[in-house]
C-alpha cells in the first residue's frame, strides 16, 4: 500500500535490525529470514558498528528490501540514507528534524518520529510531514528498559485523531501485540522479538499473523 505521495504505507510488522543482536555478517541473512517471515518494514538500527561497517550493511540491505519489495529505513542517520538511497530514515528527539530530513532526500523520502509517549509530538510531527509516529515503549523493555510508559489509552487517542500510520514499539510479544492492534496500531516495531530468537523467521511469522488475525475479528 502506498500513499498519496506514492510513499510506502506503513503496516504490519516492522522488524528493527539493532547491532546489539546482530553481528555484522548476520544483518543480512536475518533480515532475509524476517522479511519472509513476513517483516513489512525493516529499519537499520547500527548504532555500535563503525561507519565504514554500517554503510556496506546498509547498501546491502537496501539491495535485499528492494529485491523483496520492502522499504529500508535507517534510524537516526540521514546523511548514511541519503548516500546509499534507502527508502527514508526514523527520527528521535534528538535526531535532525522533519524539514531537513525531506530536503536531504526527497519527497518520496519514508519519515518517521518517535514521539514516546507524547500526542502533542505526535501532532507537531503529523503538521510537519512525517509519514508515521511511533509511540512507546508500551511494555517492559530489554532494549530500552528506561523508556518512558505509553498506554493503550494514548494509542486510542492517537488513532482518534490522526490519519497517519501509527506505530508501537517496546517489549512487544505475539501474545500481547493484539492489544496494540486493537487500540490502534498500524504497524508493531519489535527487536528482540525478531532479532534475539533462534528462528527468525518463525519468530516473524507469529508477529505477522496477528494482523490477519486481528483483521478477521468482528
């Protein structure tokens, strides 16, 4: 699904590869095992590995997601999207801004925004011309066990609200991810999940039917 702007629509699941699971030679063939699990989205979250290392991993993810038909954001680095032409970036707060992201490249660039647990960045995000917000962590975290607390209560107003996608993320499971669905969410973000089990691609696969699950519900 694409949006007006011929952008990639967010949905599903939306698997985040993070140098703290992943070795440099395992990005690839994991994310391979997590997009045909039934990964929608797949973001590049290297923040340990040095610049020479993140670059030939992101090129190589960036031919991968466009073989499978998948978009690629890289967190953080818009300078690294720009130069290996990775469909847009996710921004944090204190990452560059809105503005500068879509000059650096482009229109049909894919931007997101954490927004935490916060509907007014959410709503300043969405004016701005981001393509998704993420909020969370909604659940305890290994990642990021000091992220502040979002609620199912913020993702109903959210969805109220706002017409863009709309992403949760922070010590999601299959078995608590319906929730967030339920309440709203567009998309699940998940690391460990994915990235920190035995078979990527089964541990995918479980996320991913909890769309057509919830989808099926009356």
């Amino acid at each position: 699904m694409t949006s007006s702007a011929g952008r990639p629509r967010i949905r599903g699941l939306y698997a985040i590869a993070d140098s703290h699971y992943l070795t440099p030679t395992a990005f690839v063939p994991a994310v391979a095992h997590a997009v045909a699990g039934g990964a929608r989205v797949i973001q590049l979250r290297a923040k340990h590995l040095d610049t020479p290392t993140r670059e030939r991993i992101a090129r190589e993810l960036v031919a991968l997601c466009r073989e499978r038909g998948v978009p690629l954001l890289i967190n953080d680095d818009i300078a690294l999207a720009a130069v290996v032409g990775a469909t847009g970036v996710h921004l944090g707060r204190e990452d560059a801004d809105i503005a500068s992201a879509r000059r650096a490249l482009g229109a049909r660039a894919l931007i997101g925004v954490s927004c935490y647990n916060e509907i007014g960045r959410a709503r300043a995000a969405a004016a701005a011309g981001a393509d998704y917000v993420a909020f969370g962590r909604f659940f305890p975290s290994h990642t990021k066990p000091l992220a502040v607390q979002a609620s199912l209560e913020l993702l109903r107003a959210a969805r109220t609200e706002l017409s863009l996608p709309i992403v949760a993320i922070g010590g999601i499971t299959p078995e608590n991810g319906g929730s967030l669905i339920a309440a709203g969410a567009d998309a699940l973000a998940v690391i460990e999940g994915i990235f920190n089990q035995p078979d990527i691609r089964a541990a995918a696969a479980r996320y991913a039917r909890l769309f057509s699950t919830t989808a099926d519900s009356p």
